[in-house]
C-alpha cells in the first residue's frame, strides 16, 4: 500500500527556518505530483508547495518568496525548505501526493509546525 511518511517540523522562533520532508513508498514511473499543504487552527487546509512532475513548482501566495520545494534525483521525496518564518506560519502541516493521471490523492498524518518566541 502506498503511503507517505513526513518528517521535520518543530518549534522554531520568528525569523528562523525549518526543513520539512516527504517520502512516498511507491512511485513507479513517477507519476505522482507531490507537495504540502497546512491547516491553522479554524482555518481551511490551504496550499503551501507542490512539486509537478515535469512542470513548474506551485506556491501559496504567502509563501512565495520564503519557502522552497525540491525533490530528490529518485523523485521519491520531497523537501520544503521554510525561511524567514512568522508566527502566521504556524500550522499542521501535511504531506500530499496526487496521481497525475486519475487524481487520487494521498496524505500524510501531518506534522506541527510552531513559529514562536
């Protein structure tokens, strides 16, 4: 069964910077888009990064600018490199992955991320 496995996140002062990473267990073929997106308390679960497969990474407007989505050489896994970070960053943050061809998606179990003093 494909699944994927997060790691990083924490709590980190304004100003510093987090290191988030996302590896899914089967991706023959690479087909999957892979990315992260976040949900605050009360709010909608909203779009952070996506990597595209054969395309060009997609970012929230909020964190244009600041964040970095790469993927490893084997397209397996996924990093979201998060500078300059607020206290609006604060969030669970889940790892996705959609099938590029029939849309299924997958998600991760999530991870905290806290920006604070």
């Amino acid at each position: 069964q494909t699944r994927l496995v997060e790691s990083g996140g924490g709590l980190v002062q304004p100003g510093g910077s987090l290191r988030l990473s996302c590896r899914i267990s089967f991706n023959i073929g690479n087909i999957f888009h892979m990315g992260w997106y976040r949900q605050a308390p009360g709010k909608q679960r909203e779009l952070v990064a996506r990597a595209i497969v054969d395309g060009r990474p997609e970012y929230g407007e909020s964190v244009k600018g600041r964040f970095i989505i790469s993927r490893d050489s084997d397209q397996n896994t996924v990093h979201l490199q998060m500078n300059s970070l607020e206290p609006e960053d604060t969030a669970v943050y889940y790892c996705n992955a959609q099938q590029m061809y029939d849309g299924r998606e997958l998600w991760g179990q999530g991870t905290q991320v806290t920006v604070s003093s």
